[in-house]
C-alpha cells in the first residue's frame, strides 16, 4: 500500500475512534439510545447491544492502529 493510502486509512480510523468514542459515551450517559419498532411490539431499547457493538468496532480500530503503529 502507497503511503498516502496509509496515512490516509490512519487518519480515518483515528476519526473513526473518535466518532464512536463519543457515541460510546453519550449511550453510556443515556443521552442517546438505539431501538427499533418491532412487529407487534412497542419500541425495543437495543442500547445494551449497540454499546457492545460499538465498544468491539473501537477494539478493533485500536487493533489496526496498534499494528500500522510497530510497522
């Protein structure tokens, strides 16, 4: 992979994390939830899921930074 192309894929992953950090934080804070309409059902909170879900994609970002960082 160029350089560019690197630095770039490093800079989005860095605002990435960034992204999903504050929505990490604002879910945590119950400031803002996740749900959906289910069929013949009220709406169902789907935060608990959602902060799991965002706390792996941060792992994961962290991952690939971790790794770009030791090359």
């Amino acid at each position: 992979m160029a350089n560019g192309a690197l630095i770039n894929l490093v800079d989005w992953c860095k605002r990435e994390r960034a992204s999903l950090r504050q929505r990490l934080e604002l879910m945590k804070a119950g400031k803002f939830r996740i749900g959906e309409k289910e069929v013949g059902r009220e709406w169902v909170d789907k935060t608990p899921q959602s902060i799991d879900q965002v706390e792996r994609s941060i792992a994961e970002l962290e991952k690939i930074l971790a790794d770009c960082e030791n090359r």
